[in-house]
C-alpha cells in the first residue's frame, strides 16, 4: 500500500468533528479535510455543556460532516484503508453518536476501525502539523509515532502530566485530583459573571490586568499532582471585598490566570527532570492562552529544554488529532473490534 486515508469522528462532548488524513509510505502526508461544528452557541444559555441537547445536535450535523470532509478530500468512503472514532473520556451520549457512526461505516467498507482514546489524540497533538512521524525502532516492542518526551495535557475537564515513551507507551505522572485548570476557569467566569465559554474571556480580561494585584494561592507545590478548587474558592472569597470597584475584573482574572500558570509551569519542569525528558509539549484546549504558552516556553528555553505547543487550532476538540493518533496506531499494527464499546471513563495510561 503506496499510502493510508483514514476518516476520524470526535463527538466526545459538543463539538461534531470530521477529519480525513492521508500518510504515504515514504512518510510524507497531508490533512485532506478537518471540520468542526461548534454547539457553543446552542450551550450558551445553560452555561454549560447539556449532554442531550450535544448528542442530538451530533446526530444532526454528523452525517453532512462526512459528506463535506469527503468532498473537500475528492474521495469516496470506499478509497478509505481505515476509519477512527473517539471511544472515550467523554458524554456517553455524545461518544455513541460518532463511535457507532464510524464503526458502521468501517463495517459497510469492509475496513478496519480503530477506537481512539480522546486524551491520546490530545498528547500527539503537537505532532500532527509535521505529518511525519519518525520511522519505528528496530526493537519489536516500540511503535512508530513519537519521540520521547514530557506531555502536559490542559484541558476542560483533564489536567495531566504524561511521560509519554512511544505511541501507546505512557506513563502518569501528575492529574488533578478535584478541578482541571479549564474548568477552573470557566468556573471562576460563571463567579465573575463573565460570557460562557470562561477561558477565552478570562484571558481577555487579563490583558488589562495586574497578575500580581491578588495574592492568590499556588496549591500542592511540592508534588506533581494538580488541585485548583482552592484557588477558585480564593477568587470567590476575594469578591465581597471587591465589590463594584473598577478596574478590578481584569485584575482578579489576571492574578487567577497567574496562579494557574505558576502551577501549570513550575510542575511540568519538575516532570521533565525528573522523567529524564529533554522535550516538552503542551496541548489541550487550555493551551490556547497565550500566556501559557509564552510563559512554558520561556521556562523551558531557560532550562535548556526543547519546547512543541500543539497549533491553536489543534487545540480544542477536533477530528484531525483523533486521526492522526488512529493512523498511528492503526500503522503499529492496532485494531479495534466492531463489538468494542465506549467507555466514558476511558484512561489514558496509570501511573
């Protein structure tokens, strides 16, 4: 086989997602095609995501994602070698709806399919915008796919440092043990009556902020696990004294994301020494905030550390990543059967 097309669907929460990538033999590849159908709009007025009005609006837009990603491609379901669909973590409801759809598709074509863990399609994000992943190592017991390094995944409801060996071969180092940092910040937003969803206008605020104006607190320094239901207990009991005062919206949202980054940053270097890693990235939707970003780099230049940022527009929930980790795993030999479930509790790896 000259090269190998895969079609992915991610419907782990509220955004519908189509992608088709193609990867040649020689290792040179291209993303034929990546739609994504936000629900923001629709989840708006809840404040949040409502699992049954996701899962309804999936089964409306998927099949018409499909036709397009296919068209856009120039391809027929039948020129596919293999399909992919986000098993889990996720909404049940809203994982049936693309797992069942990919899985019928795999079936009618008679290709394979391949279940793919919505965390690890996150962790090989920064790999995708390349196309090219190193060839497999001669040892029968490493897969194609990576280089080794330190992976910090932020994301709305995942916090996680993973020492990541090969595709498939991860290790836990540190998760949040109560709130993630992304949902840290939308929580703190509803606190501050900001729009939905709370990241992006966090980080608005910020701009005209004063990150040291709060003395907010920096939670379990001393180890590599994450808690920041503190810190957005220290938002809220800072409001009262507050009041209407102003100027002073930008500078709690400033002082919160500074704490959340100090937390972010400090533990992921500790990880990279102590994991032996010389290469750091950073994915997730959270790894959209610029300040993140710079501020991670920045560190890791210092350290002498080599430092990839997933592309923002891999960042948040999309098809692309869920088939570029289906292709690499589906090229390391892997398949999943058509009887194989969602799981919305599926892990990523343990400690």
């Amino acid at each position: 086989m000259s090269s190998t097309t895969i079609l992915a669907l991610e419907t782990s929460c509220d955004e519908s997602a189509v992608a088709v990538l193609r990867r040649r033999k020689d290792g040179s590849g291209e993303l034929l095609a990546s739609l994504v159908s936000s629900q923001v709009d629709l989840h708006r007025a809840y404040g949040g995501v409502v699992p049954e009005v996701a899962s309804r609006n999936h089964a409306l837009v998927l099949r018409p994602l499909v036709e397009q990603a296919l068209a856009e491609s120039g391809l027929s379901a039948r020129n596919l070698d293999v399909f992919a669909a986000t098993r889990g973590p996720g909404l049940a409801s809203s994982l049936l709806v693309g797992h069942s759809m990919a899985k019928t598709l795999a079936a009618a074509c008679g290709v394979p399919f391949v279940s793919v863990n919505h965390m690890e399609g996150h962790l090989l994000s920064p790999f995708l915008p390349s196309l090219e992943a190193p060839q497999p190592a001669r040892s029968s017991n490493r897969r194609p796919g990576i280089p080794p390094h330190l992976a910090l995944i932020v994301s709305g409801g995942h916090t996680m440092l993973v020492y990541a060996r090969a595709v498939g071969d991860y290790q836990l180092l540190g998760r949040t043990i109560d709130d993630a940092a992304g949902e840290a910040f939308d929580k703190v937003a509803r606190l501050l009556e900001l729009p939905y969803p709370g990241g992006p206008e966090i980080e608005k605020q910020a701009l005209a902020g004063d990150p040291a104006a709060y003395d907010f607190p920096r939670s379990m320094p001393q180890e590599l696990d994450f808690s920041f239901s503190g810190l957005k207990t220290a938002v809220r009991y800072a409001l009262p004294a507050v009041g209407d005062i102003p100027g002073e919206t930008p500078n709690l949202c400033a002082s919160f994301q500074q704490a959340v980054i100090d937390v972010l940053v400090s533990k992921a270097l500790r990880a990279a020494r102590e994991s032996g890693c010389t290469l750091v990235t950073l994915s997730g939707g959270v790894s959209c905030n610029n300040a993140l970003r710079t501020t991670l780099a920045e560190a890791c230049r210092n350290e002498e550390l080599e430092f990839l940022a997933c592309p923002s527009r891999f960042s948040t929930d999309n098809a692309a990543m869920i088939a570029f980790a289906g292709l690499l795993r589906f090229q390391g030999g892997y398949r999943s059967q058509l009887c194989e479930d969602i799981d919305p509790n599926l892990a990523l790896c343990g400690r």
